[in-house]
C-alpha cells in the first residue's frame, strides 16, 4: 500500500497557480526525491504534505488516512528545512526535545493540575531527554546539546535539525534541501548519512533537491517537476537513460 497518496493536487496563490495537478503514489519506506529548477513548487508541495500549506484543491493520504484539514503536529511527518529553523535562545538539547515535550504536553494538558508549557524555560524530563541523548548520539552530536545554534558549524546545525525530525520517530520524514547551506564536500557526507539513516530507519523519506547528482545518488525513485506538474517518475538510471519527455532531457542534461 502507498505510504503517501497524493491525488490531483493544485495549489494557487493568488491568480498564480503553483502545483498544477500533482499526482503521486510513494510506497511505503520508499526514498523518493522531487527534483526540479527554483521556483517549480517543490517546498510547496512538501509543505501541503506537512500540513504547512493547504492545498486549492485535490486529496493526500498518509498512512492509509486522509489528513486533508488536520493540523501538522497531528500527521506522522517531521520536516527538515532548508535554514534548519533552530531557535536561537535554545540549546541543543532543547531544540532537540520540543517536539516531544509538546506532544506530550498535549495530552497532559488535558489533566487539570498540569500548569502551562513554557519552551525553554523548564528543564527537559528524564524520559524525553534519554531519547534526545540516544538520537544526539547517533547522529555524532552528543558533547553539543549544551550549546546554541549560533555556537555550532553549518554541519552540526543540519544535524541538529535531524535530530529533532528523528526524535518524533516519524513515519514520513519530509527535507527541504536540507544540504544547500553546506560546503561541497561536507554535502557529499552527509548524502551517504541521510542514506545510511533511512536504511536503518526504514520508514518513507521525501526529499526536496535541485541538485541532480543528490537526486541520482541517493533516491529509489527520482519525481522531476517543472513549472507545477511532474513530468516523469522513475529510478535514476531510468530517468538518465530514458527521459519521457525533452524538458526532462534538457533538465537533465542527458541527449533525446
Ligand atoms: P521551489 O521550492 O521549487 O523553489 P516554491 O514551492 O518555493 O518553489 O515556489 C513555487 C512558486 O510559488 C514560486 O514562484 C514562488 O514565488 C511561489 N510562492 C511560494 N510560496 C508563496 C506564497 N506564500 N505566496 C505567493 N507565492 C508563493
Ligand atoms: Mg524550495
């Protein structure tokens, strides 16, 4: 069964229409990458996916259940950023915790002798700061959880940023160019890291690049997008080898 349904999917600002019905099916633990030139409407897509955005018109399914009009903490996706979007007046290890705090606050806030949830002014309760440390460590981050954003390298911040995706333990993990800030070859590193981390987690991964060489080396299936449509779905070498179509062709530089 498709992990993720996306049907006939528009999206307009305006008299402006960005996402001109978008379909697609992304399989359950796929790595599917969407792939295309600036402005074409990927992180409009992927934020319609994250409840960011709501859509003009068409359906999405996540896990089998339509989640048209349900609010992002209530979908089973965490979405990595192009700016990382840490908050500055946090450490680490705090940034790292929201999510989980505020999950689970949203539970026990329901009970009435519980106060109210103030970020970054309470300590982090032993449960959730076990799974911060545990997610910090794999990610090669554990001496940093004292520190701020502004005190770490562009490197550190992006996995930072991961760690407070992993930490919810999604279904669905959406990156929105999570690489662009880096240099070159620390982006070669963290390719194979993002890789290695999918294929131990094993759940969906729906990754915003327009970067042809990330797209190629790092996806099960590559979804090139153009002006709002997605002209061709296929494995790397297909789309290499194969272009459907000549824009896909010239995006790719390959002869058709
Ligand atoms: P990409 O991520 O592929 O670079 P975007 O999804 O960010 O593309 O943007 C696609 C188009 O939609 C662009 O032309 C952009 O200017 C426009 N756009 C995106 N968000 C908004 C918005 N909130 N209001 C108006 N136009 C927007
Ligand atoms: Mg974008």
């Amino acid at each position: 069964m498709a992990e993720i349904s996306i049907r006939s999917i528009r999206k307009s600002f305006g008299a402006t229409s960005v996402l001109k019905d978008v379909s697609l099916e992304i399989a359950d633990g796929e790595f599917l990458t969407l792939l295309g030139p600036s402005g074409c409407g990927k992180s409009t897509l992927l934020r319609i996916l994250a409840g960011l955005e709501v859509q003009t018109g068409g359906s999405l399914a996540i896990g089998g259940r339509i989640v048209d009009g349900v609010r992002p903490k209530r979908r089973d996706v965490a979405m990595v950023f192009q700016s990382y979007a840490l908050y500055p007046h946090m450490t680490v290890a705090q940034n790292m915790a929201l999510p989980l705090r505020m999950r689970r606050l949203s539970s026990w806030q329901r009970l009435p002798v519980v106060g109210r949830f103030l970020p970054g002014t309470t300590a982090v309760g032993a449960e959730i700061e076990k799974d911060v440390m545990r997610t910090a460590k794999a990610l090669g981050i554990g001496h940093l959880l004292a520190r701020k954003p502004g005190q770490l390298s562009g490197g550190q911040r992006q996995r930072v940023a991961v760690g407070r995706a992993m930490v919810r333990q999604p279904v669905v993990f959406l990156m929105d160019e999570p690489l662009s800030n880096l240099d070159a070859k620390l982006r070669v590193q963290m390719r194979a890291e993002i890789k290695e981390l999918h294929q131990r987690l094993g759940v969906t991964f729906v990754y915003v690049t327009h970067d042809q060489s990330e797209a190629m080396t790092m996806s099960d299936r590559v979804a090139v997008m153009l002006d709002g449509e997605l002209l061709q779905v296929a494995p790397p070498q297909e789309i290499y080898a194969d272009p459907d179509d000549r824009r896909v062709a010239e995006f790719i530089g390959s002869p058709k």
